[in-house]
C-alpha cells in the first residue's frame, strides 16, 4: 500500500512502497522498465493509473508514484477500461500476473482483447501463481507441480482475435528490450490506437525458476530485418514454428491497424467522458435534488 508521507491531508502526497517481491523476483525487472518509460515519454504521475491484478506482480502500482488501483482477481481489465473511458487523457496501465489474466481473467482477457480500448495491458508471465505459494498457472509447463496440460500460449491466443493491433512479449532477463516494448506499448495506447498488449517473461526465482531456460529459449523476432509485424499471418506462423522448435518469440510480434474501443463514436463519444462533465453544485443543484428525491 502506498504511504503517506508526514502530512495532514491524505490528499497531499504519497510516496512508493519499497517491493515485497523476492529478491531476484523478475517483476523488479517490470517495474523498472515501466518506470525508465514512463521518464523517458515524459509522462506525468498525475497522468498515470496502473491496476495491479491480484497477485504477486498485481502489487505494482503500490511501487510507483502514480495513481494507482488494486483490483479483484482477474478483474483488472474492466477496472482500466472504466478508468480510460471516465477519462481518456489518461495513461492507463493493467499490470497482473498470468494466473490473474489468463485463468481467472480468461473471459476478460478474450474480450478487451476484442474491444481493443487503447490502454496497456501487462502480464507478468511466471508460469506458476506465485503468491499462493507455487500452484500451476495456465502457462505452466508439463511436469510442473503435476501439470499434465501444454501450456496456454497469450501471443497465439492475441494473434487469432482479429481487432488486436499491438502483440509483444518482452522478457525481464533482457532490460534494454523490454524497456523499448514498454514505450512502444504506452506509445501505442497513447495515440488511441488500441491496446498494447505486452506479455513478460518474469521468472518467480522462488517457485519456478525459468531465468537458465528462457535465457536459452528466447528468441528476438525484431533482431531478424525479414520479418515484419505488419503480416498477422506471417506473424502466426513465425510463432508456432518457434514454438513447435522449443523457442518463445519475443520483441513486436503484431502491429495491426484496426480500430480502437473509443474511436468507435456511436458508443463512445470524448466529450461526454465523466472526467469532461461539468459536475459542479452551481450548475447541477437541481438535478442532485431530482436525483435524492427518486431514491426516497
Ligand atoms: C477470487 C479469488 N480467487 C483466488 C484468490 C487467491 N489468489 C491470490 S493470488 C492468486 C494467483 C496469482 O497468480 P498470478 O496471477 O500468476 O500472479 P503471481 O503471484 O504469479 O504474480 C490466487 C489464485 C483470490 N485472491 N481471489
Ligand atoms: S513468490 Fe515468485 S513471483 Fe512472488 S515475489 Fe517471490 S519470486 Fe516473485
Ligand atoms: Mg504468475
């Protein structure tokens, strides 16, 4: 929970909570690259919200000074979508681990992903549910804690909705990457073109120490100059083939050009946005009183 500092307003000011994670935890990785974005797009805390998830990495914001909302479990895409749509001049992140986002949040993760409203959407990848002490996630691998099924595979799953338009997945273990996946993420909601959707393989050192193996397993699709993001089909079949030779792709794997949740005006329109209204007591006594009275 973020502190407050000496003061006597809660609404004065706040200052980060030092992480609880593990040290060695790959999160600490993410909320690093956040940070180094957000400084270097010059983007104000005043400007920014992150919902954490439930979980491990779900305690994020609780590190950075920023606004920040800790959501219910697998709930923190709807909770970001209402902020973004109360207020759309915000940089809006959702920040949660994989068993939040992908099992819990399974249904949520489809549907922002098909509503595609241009906020963030980060998932720190750990194979495992770190917080409840090691329990298979959806990603997890065959073998692990008696895990039988192969593992769900979010780029493959992002790849088939057809009004995605931003599909990366970075991994902890490599900063300089990430950090720029990160801006291009922020950069891309920013500019209402949907959401930026950024997987993290963020290893859980405590639970499932994946750091040797993905070390080993990545491969950067961005380091090779005949591929290009533009191509969804291209883009599929570059990662299932890796998949399918025991590699994970990672860098901008799809940049796409459909249209984002907000710019479709028949159900969004800016100006009526919560944060634009005029809620002010001068001009709306009379419709407060209305409303009072319609609840007696
Ligand atoms: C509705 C609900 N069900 C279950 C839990 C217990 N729970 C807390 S965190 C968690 C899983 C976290 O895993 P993940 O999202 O991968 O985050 P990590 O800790 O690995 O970062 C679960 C099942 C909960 N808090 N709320
Ligand atoms: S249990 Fe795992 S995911 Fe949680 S803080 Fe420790 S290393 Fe990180
Ligand atoms: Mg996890």
């Amino acid at each position: 929970m973020a502190q407050l500092a000496a003061s006597s307003s809660a609404m004065k000011f706040y200052s980060p909570s030092t992480p609880i994670w593990c040290p060695g935890c790959g999160d600490f990785g993410v909320l690093a690259s956040v940070k180094k974005a957000l400084a270097d797009l010059q983007i104000k805390s005043k400007d920014t919200v992150i919902v954490g998830g439930i979980g491990c990495s779900g305690s994020i914001h609780n590190d950075m000074e920023c606004y920040g909302i800790h959501s219910l479990h697998g709930r923190l895409l709807p909770t970001a979508i209402g902020v973004k749509l109360a207020n759309p001049n915000l940089t809006v992140i959702a920040a949660g681990g994989d068993g939040d986002g992908y099992a819990i949040g399974a249904g949520h993760f489809m549907h922002t992903l098909k509503k595609n409203p241009s906020i963030v959407y980060i998932v720190m990848q750990n194979g495992t549910y770190g917080l409840t002490k090691g329990q298979p996630s959806p990603t997890a691998k065959v073998g692990y804690e008696g895990n039988q099924d192969l593992p769900f595979d979010a780029v493959l799953t992002a790849l088939s909705i057809p009004s995605t338009t931003f599909i990366a997945r970075g991994f902890s273990g490599n900063q300089n990457q990430l950090t720029d996946l990160m801006k291009k993420a922020i950069t891309h909601a920013n500019s209402n073109r949907g959401m930026g959707f950024l997987e993290v393989l963020s290893p859980c050192v405590t639970y499932n120490d994946t750091y040797k193996e993905w070390r080993e397993q990545v491969y950067d699709l961005n380091a090779d100059k005949s591929y290009n993001p533009d191509n969804r089909l291209l883009a599929f079949t570059k990662a299932s083939e890796l998949l399918d030779q025991g590699k994970i792709p990672t860098g901008l794997i799809y940049l796409g050009k459909s249209k984002s949740l907000e710019s479709n005006t028949s159900t969004f329109r800016e100006h009526e946005a919560i944060a634009k209204q005029d809620i002010g007591l001068a001009n709306n006594l009379p419709k407060y009183e209305q409303l009072l009275r319609d609840f007696r």
